[in-house]
C-alpha cells in the first residue's frame, strides 16, 4: 500500500516499543528461573521469521492476485514509502502469533513468541529499507544483500526471495547470486 512518510516510518518506532514492552512483561511473568527458556523460545522464532519471510515473499506477494499487484508496484517503484500499514501488520502478528499462543499456553510463551517473530519482521523492515536507500559499503553484508534483492528485481523475480538471508533460497533451490 500506498504510504504516508509518518505512516512508513512508524514501523521503526512502534515495533521497538511493543517488542520492548512485551519482552519485559514477559520476562517477568516468565521469573528468573523461566528467563533462559524464554530467550531460547524468542531466539526460535526469530530463526522461524526467516522461512516466514521467504513463503510470504515467494508465495504471497508474487502470487496473491490483490497483493501481487501491491508488490509489482514496489518492484517499479522501489524508493517509494509502499508498505504494510503498522497497524496491520501488528493485527496479523497479534491474530496469528500471539492469542493463539496465549490460548493454549501461557503469557510468558506468547511474549516469547511474539517478540521473536516481531523482531524478525523489523530486521526484515529494517534491512529491506537499508537495501533500497542507503549505499552500502563493498563487500558488506548488507551490499551483498542489496545486490541479491537487486537481481530479484531486475533480473529474475523467481528469485532469491529472502530479503535477510540467502539460506532458504539455497535450500529451496531459488537462489541466484
């Protein structure tokens, strides 16, 4: 969608917010002798959000009729605020990952959760901005993902689709250096 510059940046701000809020109050309610538990759940689903990443950006934003059209905007357009709303993309991460989880455990494990997969998405919102406005230095590890996401744009767009990593290309056979 079409962004505002507020509504763009608002991402930056709000996630680190929600994720430090809900990482203390999950923390405490998990207690010092649940910490380490709640880490690791949190560090997982943050390595989860990278095959997350990917099936949406292969699967969802290439193929869903109304979103795939959204998605070859930004493809022509790249330096343009296009985006997920905040409050859309915290809806989805609230209806899918957290109350779900909160359901069937407890609120320490849907903090986890959440903040694991939250963080993921603003390394993902966080690098894909980097990608498409700054100049990175050669050879960095963001420049060798701006050249990979620059070959997924203006070469082969059934390619390299993990916008902070190359793993799951690799495993699924789509990646294209």
């Amino acid at each position: 969608m079409q962004l505002g510059l507020i509504g763009y940046y608002s991402d930056f701000v709000v996630y680190p917010l929600v994720i430090a809020i809900l990482g203390v109050a999950g923390l405490i309610e998990a207690g010092e002798e649940s910490a380490p538990d709640w880490v690791g759940t949190m560090l997982i689903c943050l390595g989860l959000w990278t095959l997350i990443e990917y099936v949406l950006h292969r699967f969802v934003l290439h193929h869903v009729p109304w979103i795939r059209d959204l998605h070859d905007r930004h493809h022509v357009e790249e330096r343009s605020p296009v985006g997920t709303p905040t409050w859309l993309s915290l809806g989805v991460h609230a209806l899918v990952a957290f109350l779900p989880v909160w359901t069937v455990s407890d609120f320490a494990t849907a903090s986890a959760v959440s903040c694991g997969l939250m963080l993921g998405y603003l390394w993902y919102i966080s690098v894909h901005h980097m990608i498409h406005h700054w100049h990175p230095a050669h050879p960095s590890y963001l420049y060798t993902l701006k050249r990979r996401h620059a070959v997924h744009h203006h070469i082969d767009d059934n390619a390299n689709f993990g916008v902070t990593s190359i793993f799951w290309d690799r495993i699924f056979g789509t990646a294209r250096l």
